[in-house]
C-alpha cells in the first residue's frame, strides 16, 4: 500500500519543479529580487501562482518608477519569453535576456554581443547573492541584476 503523506505549513505554499537533479520538486514560495550591482535590493516580489517569466516586465516598470536611471537589466532563462524581451527593450537601454532552448541566428547575434556577455557574466555575484539569502532564511530566490546608466 503506498501512502503519501503532505504538509503544508503555509496556506500560500506551493509545489515548484525547478527541474534540477534530485530534488523533483519543493515546497516553497517563490521570491523575485531586482539588486543592483553593489548588492543592494531595489524591490522585491512575491509570486503566488506566478512563475518568473510572468513578472518580468511589471518588476522592471516598478522599479523605473523609484530608479528612473535603470538602463540595463541581466535575466536568467527562467524569464524568458518573447514579448518580454520586446516589451523590456522599449523600456531599458539594453536587455540582456538568453533565450531558452535553441537560438535563432538572429538571437545568437543579439547573445554575443560582448555587452550581452559582459552582463551575463555578472550573473556569478548573482549566485553568491542567492546563497547569502538562503544562508539567512529566504531558501528560493531569482535575482535579477541592474546596472544604472552611468555603469560601463
């Protein structure tokens, strides 16, 4: 006889598959933080019933409203879509969005831009920040990192 046994500890918990090796699934809510380069988070949201590539666009307009210098924005390919990256490029300067799954020529040309890659290679602060969150009790967490205009 099997038996499955859950508990939620939270009305708000939710079942996430982040689709890594060994741990099918968690329960967990999901957190989206926009930092900036020195570390400092510009806004947070939590996303009931949300999932990342439904907030990106209303995370960056948000945060224009309170940092109106925000020119770039780095994504993990969590927040891929389409129309996000479209509609993000009418707001900011340069979006730096990788596609998921195989890339046109036309977004392999937008994905070396050495721009693109130098934003994409901040992403391992980004991790570190991850990790000092789950070190203080937040244990899911995507950032997104912002550089204002005046960066190079």
């Amino acid at each position: 006889m099997n038996t499955t046994i859950t508990a939620l500890f939270e009305p708000h918990t939710e079942w996430i598959s982040k689709g890594k090796a060994g741990v099918p699934v968690e329960l967990d809510l999901r957190v989206c933080i926009l930092e900036e380069q020195m570390g400092f988070i510009l806004l947070h949201m939590t996303m009931e019933q949300e999932t990342d590539e439904k907030v990106a666009v209303r995370m960056v307009q948000e945060t224009r409203e309170g940092f109106a210098n925000l020119s770039l924005c780095s994504f993990d390919k969590g927040f891929w879509k389409p129309d996000n990256r479209e509609q993000l490029m009418e707001i900011l300067d340069k979006v730096v969005m990788p596609k998921k799954g195989r890339c046109s020529q036309k977004d392999r040309e937008i994905e070396s831009d050495p721009k693109f890659i130098q934003a994409r290679k901040q992403h391992a602060a980004v991790k570190s920040a991850i990790n000092a969150l789950e070190i203080h009790g937040l244990e899911s967490a995507r950032i997104v990192v912002l550089r204002p205009s005046n960066a190079t």
